[in-house]
C-alpha cells in the first residue's frame, strides 16, 4: 500500500493541462481553419512546455519512510488517519520542498515476532529511510536492534517503556512522553496526600516493569515506600484478577498506583468495583498509560467503576490548529463507518511526520542507497545481508534539531526523547474527568483554578470527591483484616508486674492486661485521629525472650507488641518501632554501706592538699607583714626574738576564728589585716559548708563504684532474666558463669542479701522500680550504658508507627504521663534523691586563687610603701659621705629598723603620760588627774627614760632635749 500524495497532485494537473489542450486543437482545427502550418506549431510548443513542465516536476525526490502497526485495532487506524492528514497539511503548506515522503506500511499483526519481520521486509526490499512505529513496547525492543545495525531511525510516537531507552541505540527516536517522566508527578500526589505507603499494580510485561524502578526512587525521595508490588499478566482472566484484589484487601495499604493497558485496566476496576474496593477509605492513582486513552470507545462503560479515581495525563495545550484538525480527523474518521475519539498518540503521529517532512528537506539525499556487505558463506541470512542506510546518520542529526509547535505540544527531541511536558491531574466524577491540578517539571503542583505555585500539601489541589463519593482524604491505611481488631502481642511476665501483667479473666477467658506500658498504648490509641481497637494475646515464653516476641511481628502472628519491649538495632531489623516512651540506659545498682564514724581524717576531705598548703602559708606570710609594718611603733611586736615570732604566729592563725588581741595601730597593717580577714571568712564559710555534705554523705557510701572492679575481683552480677543485659554484660568482659538471673525485684533482693552477686545491672525504670522500695538499701551509681528505651513494635513500613510516634509525643508532652507514672511507680518520700553524688568533691586551690591573689598583692603593696617611706626618712645614711661600706649602711639601717619610731604618735602619747605620773608624787595638779597610775614593767620604765646615746642620731638628741625641758617646765 503505497500513500503518495505528490502523484495525485500530478494527475491532477496533467488532466487539466489535457483538457486545455484539446480545447486548444479543437480552436486550431485545420479543418475548421487553412492554417496547417499554425496548428502544428502551436502543437509543438504545447508538447515542449509540457515536456518541460514534467521534467521539472520529476526533480521531487522520494523518501521512502516504512509504518509498522497492528493495522487490525482501532489504536492504528486512528494514528493512521492522523499519518495521511499530516502529510497532506505538511505538502500543502509546503508545496516548494523538493523532497516528498512516500509511506510503506506493513502490519504486524499485534505480534513481536512479525512486528520484526516487517521492519525486516522493510530494511531489506524497500530499503526505506525510516521506520514509524511499533505500536508496543514489546514490539519494539528487536526493531530497535535491527534499525540500530542498519542505521535506519526507528521512530515511535506510542512506545512508552523506559526500558527501551537502556538498549542506547542512538538510532531510536521516542517521539511520545517516556513513562519515567509521569512519575515525579505521581510522587508529588502521594506526598501531598501525606501517605507514606503504596502498592504498585501493573501489568506484567516490559510495559508495565519498565516504570517501577523509577517509581520506586521518585517515592523515596518524598519519603515515600512502595510496600507491595502486584503484577497481573496482559491475558488474566477475571478469576486471576479477582485472586490478586483479594491479597491487596488483607494487607494494611489503601492507596494504588495503577499502571497497565486501558483494557485490562478497565477489567481490573470492574472487579474492584464488585468486591468492594471502590469505597471510602481506598485510594486510587492511575499513570497516563490507563488516562491518555480513558475516553476510547475501547472503556464501554468503565467511568462508572472508576468514580472518584485520580490519576495523570499528558497536557495538551488549547490551539485554534488542534481544533480544526479535530474535526477533519473526525470528518475523515466517521466516513469509514468507525466511532472513536481522538486520543494523545495520534497527536503524536501528526507531529512525527512532520518533523520527519522537515529534517528529510534538510538532509542530503545523496546518499539514499544502502550498502551491502558482503555476506559470508556460513551467514547468509536475511540479517547478514539487509544491507546498511548511507542516509540514516544524516537523518538522525537533522531530525535532533527539529523545533516547532506542534498539535500535542512543543516538539524538541533531547537525546532522542521527547523532551518533558507539564501533566494533568485528573479526578473523575461521573462521566466527566474533571481536572483539579498541573505539575510542571519546573514547578511542581499548581492548584488548576487558582494557577497560582503552592507547595506539596493538600491545598495543591481544588476539592477531590474520592471512592465512595467522600470527601474525606483517604488515610492511606486501614486494619488489614475486613474487619478484624488490631493484633498486639504482650509478654507474660512473672516479675515486674506494674510494667505489664498479662490478667486473664477465668470466667470469660479474655485478656484484660494491665500496667504502665498497657496504660501508655492506649492512651496513646486515643490521641490518634482514627479509632484502632487493640486484641491483646499473651506471648508465654519460658525464658521470656523478647527477641522471639519481636520476631512474631515480622511472621505476621502479631500486627504490634506493647509492653516493655527495648529499641534495639538487632530487632529493627525485622520491625519498625516508635518512638521511646521511658527513660534509657542501662546503670548499675549496689548495696549501700554505713561508713558512721569510721573515717578518723574526713575533716581534711574538703579542702585539697595544694589549698590547704597555699592556706599556711599565707597564714604565716600574713604574719610576716604584719611584723614588719608594726615593729617599730607597736611595743606588742617587740621584745626577745623567740616572743616576736610566737607573736606573729599567734597573730597571724588566730585570724581564723577573728580571737587575735593584739592592736595593729600602722595604717598600712590594717589595711592589709583587713583584707586578709575577708579571705579567711570566704574559706572558713566554704570550708564549713563542704566538711557538713561530707559528714552527710558519707553516713552512707556504695559498695562499689567502679563496674571494672568486679571484672577484675571476680564477682557475681545479677541481670533481670529474658533481657537483652546478659548479652551486654558479656561484651563488656564479664564472664558468662559470674551472671546470676534474676525475674522479679524480690528476687534482686534476695540474691543480695545472702551475698550470691554483689551488684546487678539493668535498664534504669526497673532499677528506680527496686530503689522506689529499697532505697536506704540500695543505690544506682554511674557510668550507665546506652540505650533507646521502650517502644512500641509494628510490622516494616507500617502506616501505625509514623501516627503512634507523634500520639506518643503528644502524651509524654502533657500532664496525662506524669499521672500515669505516678499511679504504677511510687515514690516514697523520706528516700534519698538518687542522683545525689557520692563521689567526693574536694575544693581545690582553683576555687579561691583570685582570694589568694588580692590579699598578696595587697600585703606587697603595703610593704612597697612602707620601705620606700623607711628609706627616704633615712636617706641622709645612705648618701652621707662617710667612708662607711654600702653593706655597714645597709647594717646600720637594720639596727635603726630594730629600734623604736619614737617619733610615731604612739610614743609620743605614751612619753607625756609616764613622765607626769612620777613627778606630782600624788599632788593634785591641774595637768594631771587623781588616778593612781598603772604599774609598769621595769623595761617599760627603762624604755621610756632611758637617754638616746647615738651621737650620729640629731633627731635623737633633740627629742631627749624636749623631754627634759619638758619634765623641768612640770617641777
């Protein structure tokens, strides 16, 4: 069958040229006329023109361009149609070109193997310049290796696997949307719906399995998992589709992503219809492989299984062209008896006969033949000997830069593949497909009435009527079991019982659990913002091992287990957990012993060895200073040697408790005294405030502090048996035969008290359990070990964990969890607080270094200024001119500073005083009182009257002229 719409036009005009030209013979009829001669001239013109004029035309080259399709379904003689309008319009508008594709179509027949045979017959006995189709992608994949060896373009506006664009032939030309690009799109609606799971329905062929691996990324990039994956082949019958539907009702997903053929998608909704899973609650998202062809008349009635299903579709903008090629496509199509609709692929075809049309005109047709190897003797099949296209690499390049505005679209191949589009999304309501929302690859999802941008949430949208005509968006999820209660496992326990204690009512034989973690599950059940009603059933296990309870949710037995279940990374493996819901950790837990009066030197604990050092000696620096600055004008720091340095002492320690009696009458002595008072008040205070916590925590002290200790002694440990602790403890290094089991707090108790372990470990709630009644016997120190604490189990990527995590943080939040560990763990008052220290904590010399500084700067500073103010009173020494050394100076100096300041107001007072007393022998006198005058040492007495006798001294000897002159002014 040849389509070829250059020779009709020359028919066309050649009838008209022979019309005109009998007209023209009949005028020039010799017989009519005599001019003989006139009338063969005019004929031999005639004949040249028009030998000219078909010379001219011969000059169109033709492009031979092979179709394979299945000729039989209505699909191909739809785009057919649109084929044989496109090249029509392409030469009409194009009249000028000097090249015109001639059509080859072949049919194959709905069948790989004779869609290959015909590219084959095409290759090889038309030596065509292209190839247009197949109509599947199961057709295509032995086509596009064929081409690829010819080097003929193989060009498809309907194969739509992403698996063919892995075969990297460059000579494959994908004129229609890949699948894989739909699938960002779909992903965007699964997260804006904020469902987590979905389950993949496709068709089972390179179709249908050629979308899943991208699917797969695009969900995991919103968080999002395809739990379930359900093939069903091209050819099931209504019983294998059945089977299928009913293993997808007993699972916990709602939510479908639906990806086959129109005509097996329609079966497949039918059924889901009939058994029940069109209702509120289901979710239903199809690819544009069932939308794109949801109006053929191939559906029957199907819209009507299909209410309330969303789904994506490729945008085809509005254009004045695409309407007036509707309707001759219709004009054309109706007048072969056929009713069908005009469907996306069609617009497809249009398109890709045109870019053909345009890259033909822009290739060198020089190079149309084929080569022919030479085939071997041992090949001589129709493969080895098809021959290779000289034209099909030019073609290629030419038809890579094709640009224009299509019927579908803008057209632009980006290595090969039709560059990505914006999608619809559909609803469908009734019998119309309402569109409620684009996706753009730039952009995202855009709500469809306001065109504005808006981020993946459920605003993106306008209002969806969803299965079941609800308006209420599906959750996603429900209680895999048409009816069932949520399964949950908990442990029967025989110790420990306010955890969990698994109660069964003799009479009714119902499981009534009871406990913290049974009161914190179904608390959290009620926060949820959908009702989950729990069947509890006891797991039993003699050793009661959490790990084979845990596992049961991995075989499906259990659809949770609650109780006090640890997060550990072993049991993730096979199940999701919540968030914890307890404290974490593993700690230690010892028996307390009375240390009463058994540490003789606990009063030097407060302090360290560098302060109580730094201490003394400014105690005894402090002295020194105050000696010096109060020597020579302070008669209680004078005296024999031995009393000088008993004084300072004296007075220098008993600053601690402020009982010193000595008066300091030197200014700068009691600016230094002063100081030095305020650092010993500072470290009496702190002194007196850490010796009183240390006499308190002492009374009582743990047995054993360090958890090496007993690896290293030997020792027995308890753990609480059917715990993940006995695993613990062996890889830290304790020996298996020194772990002893323990299932309840008495009997933790018991192995204590007769001496069988000497420490236990385990997880810190059921250690606060035992201290909430042992608490003066018992105490749990530190390092703890790390752990997750209690959670809830639920099976891989179930919908449950994500709701239950958030309810959880909901009630550990509020005041509703403290009143829950309040009833089931009572703590008593008159226990002490368990996170007290009872390690010592001595105060060291960093603590009051700054004190230290401030009073030895103060104490230098004083003795700077006194001897500065010592040696420019006696200046006249140091740089006399005597021939004295500079060491008899210094010597001398030594014996002035030994000596009395007896010009200091303190002497002075006290010279006027003893020198009246004596001379009024008791006489009254106006200058002196009646008072009998206090006793005085003999050394007094000599001190205060006995002559100056050092000649070198002037101020000596003019004091002792005053005084005399003095005491004869008295007499």
């Amino acid at each position: 069958m040849c389509v070829y719409y250059a020779i009709e036009q020359k028919k066309r005009k050649l009838k008209n040229d022979i019309k005109f030209l009998n007209l023209w013979m009949k005028m020039m009829n010799p017989r009519k006329n005599n001019n003989t001669f006139m009338y063969y001239f005019v004929l031999f013109v005639w004949g040249f023109v028009l030998m000219q004029v078909g010379l001219g035309q011969s000059q169109t080259s033709e492009i031979k361009v092979g179709v394979v399709l299945d000729l039989q379904t209505s699909f191909s003689k739809i785009c057919l149609t649109s084929i044989n309008i496109s090249l029509s319009d392409f030469y009409k508008y194009h009249a000028d070109y000097t090249t015109r594709l001639a059509i080859h179509i072949r049919d194959s027949m709905e069948d790989v193997v004779q869609a290959s045979s015909a590219a084959l017959d095409l290759i090889k006995n038309e030596q065509v310049s292209a190839i247009i189709g197949p109509r599947t992608s199961m057709q295509a994949e032995f086509m596009i290796r064929l081409a690829n060896k010819s080097q003929v373009p193989t060009i498809t506006f309907s194969t739509t696997s992403p698996l063919m664009t892995s075969i990297n032939s460059p000579y494959f030309v994908r004129t229609t949307l890949d699948d894989s690009s739909q699938v960002k799109a779909i992903a965007a609606i699964v997260k804006s719906f904020g469902w987590r799971n979905v389950v993949a329905i496709y068709v089972d062929n390179e179709f249908g399995e050629g979308i899943i691996p991208y699917l797969t990324d695009a969900l995991q990039d919103v968080q999002a998992l395809i739990v379930n994956r359900c093939s069903i082949p091209q050819e099931a019958n209504d019983d294998q589709i059945l089977k299928e539907l009913y293993k997808l009702m007993t699972m916990q997903t709602r939510v479908f992503v639906v990806h086959m053929p129109p005509t097996l998608g329609f079966r497949l909704f039918q059924k889901a219809r009939e058994i029940g899973m069109m209702k509120e609650g289901y979710a239903w998202l199809l690819t544009d492989g069932v939308m794109n062809l949801v109006k053929s008349n191939e559906r029957g009635s199907s819209l009507e299984n299909m209410q309330g299903v969303l789904g994506v579709r490729s945008h085809i903008p509005k254009s004045k062209e695409l309407e007036d090629f509707r309707l001759r496509w219709k004009k054309r199509f109706d007048k072969k008896g056929n009713d069908e609709e005009l469907n996306i692929f069609a617009l497809r075809a249009y398109d890709s006969i045109t870019a053909l049309a345009m890259a033909v005109e822009k290739t060198s047709i020089k190079s149309l033949r084929y080569e022919h190897p030479m085939a071997s003797r041992n090949n001589k099949t129709d493969l080895a000997t098809s021959g290779v296209s000289r034209f099909g690499p030019s073609l290629l390049k030419a038809l890579s830069n094709v640009r224009f505005k299509g019927l579908a679209g803008d057209f632009e191949l980006v290595n090969g593949q039709l560059k990505s589009s914006v999608f619809e999304v559909i609803n469908i309501i009734g019998n119309e497909e309402r569109i409620i929302g684009f996706w753009r690859p730039s952009s995202g999802l855009v709500n469809a009435k306001s065109k504005n941008i808006t981020s993946f949430s459920r605003e993106s949208f306008g209002p969806v009527i969803w299965p079941g005509k609800s308006r209420v968006i599906p959750k996603g999820w429900e209680i895999p079991t048409n009816g069932k209660m949520l399964r949950v496992g908990i442990p029967v326990k025989k110790g420990f019982l306010n955890f969990v204690d698994a109660k069964t009512d003799p009479i009714s034989n119902a499981m009534t659990p009871t406990g913290y973690c049974i009161e914190v599950f179904e608390a959290v059940l009620k926060k949820l913002p959908y009702s989950v009603i729990p069947k509890y059933i006891a797991f039993l296990s003699p050793d009661e091992n959490y790990d084979e309870m845990v596992y049961q949710v991995y075989n499906g037995t259990y659809d949770a287990v609650v109780g006090d279940v640890t997060i550990r990374a072993n049991r993730s493996l096979y199940v999701d957990f919540t968030l914890p819901y307890s404290e974490s950790g593993v700690s230690m837990m010892v028996p307390l012993k009375d240390n009463k009066n058994k540490n003789t030197w606990v009063f030097l604990k407060p302090w360290s060895l560098d302060l109580w050092v730094t201490t003394a000696c400014f105690f005894v620096f402090i002295g020194f200073v105050v000696w010096i600055l109060e020597h020579r004008v302070n008669t209680d720091f004078r005296g024999p040697p031995h009393h000088q340095i008993g004084t300072s002492f004296w007075f220098a320690f008993s600053t601690m408790n402020f009982a010193h009696r000595e008066k300091v009458v030197s200014n700068l002595a009691r600016f230094v005294v002063l100081v030095w008072c305020f650092v010993v008040l500072v470290l009496i205070q702190s002194y007196t405030a850490n010796l009183t916590s240390f006499l308190t925590v002492q009374r009582f002290q743990p047995a054993v502090t360090n958890w090496k200790d007993l690896i290293k002694n030997n020792k027995y440990i308890g753990y609480q048996q059917g715990t993940f602790v006995r695993e613990l403890l062996i890889s830290q290094g304790f020996h298996e035969s020194h772990l002893k089991p323990f299932g309840s707090a008495e009997e933790c108790d018991e192995l204590f008290s007769n001496g069988t372990i000497t420490a236990s470990f385990d997880e810190v709630a059921y250690i606060k359990v035992i201290l909430s009644e042992n608490c003066s016997k018992y105490a749990m120190v530190e390092p703890s070990f790390k752990t997750a604490g209690f959670g809830f189990a639920f099976p891989k990527n179930s919908p449950l964990t994500d709701d239950v995590s958030r309810a959880i943080l909901n009630v550990t939040q509020g005041e509703e969890m403290q009143h829950i560990e309040n009833k089931w763990f009572k703590k008593q008052s008159n226990c002490p607080d368990l996170n007290t220290t009872l390690s010592s904590n001595h105060l060291s010399l960093s603590s009051f270094w700054g004190l230290f500084l401030i009073a030895g700067i103060a104490s230098l500073l004083a003795l700077l200024i006194f001897l500065a103010n010592f040696l420019y009173e006696h200046k006249h020494t140091l740089f006399d001119d005597s021939e004295n050394s500079f060491r008899g100076k210094l010597k001398f100096l030594v014996r002035i500073f030994d000596e009395k300041d007896i010009k200091s107001h303190m002497f002075k007072v006290n010279a006027v005083h003893n020198v009246s007393s004596p001379i009024t022998h008791g006489s009254s006198s106006p200058l002196t009182d009646h008072s009998t005058p206090l006793p005085r040492s003999p050394a007094q007495n000599r001190d205060q009257f006995e002559p100056r006798r050092l000649s070198s001294i002037s101020s000596g000897e003019l004091f002792t002229e005053q005084v005399e002159d003095e005491e004869s002014a008295i007499i």
